[in-house]
C-alpha cells in the first residue's frame, strides 16, 4: 500500500463522515472502500 500523508488522511476522514463518494486520479486511492478512481489516460 502507498503511503498517503496527512492532507489525504483529512480527505478520507471527512469523505467518510459525510458518506461521501471521493472521485479521483490519484492512484494512491485505488481499490479503496467510498473511492471512485479513473486512471489518467
């Protein structure tokens, strides 16, 4: 697993709190629970 600093720690816990959907192109997010991610291309 990558390593995620404090700024996507934030994102993550707020996202989850909210029962939001976090849509992203950053990989580090891949295949985790609540992330919709698309790789660039």
């Amino acid at each position: 697993m990558k390593y995620r600093g404090l700024s996507d720690s934030i994102i993550l816990t707020v996202a989850e709190s909210y029962r939001c959907v976090i849509w992203t192109l950053d990989v580090c997010f891949q295949n985790m629970k609540g992330i919709k991610y698309f790789p660039k291309g």
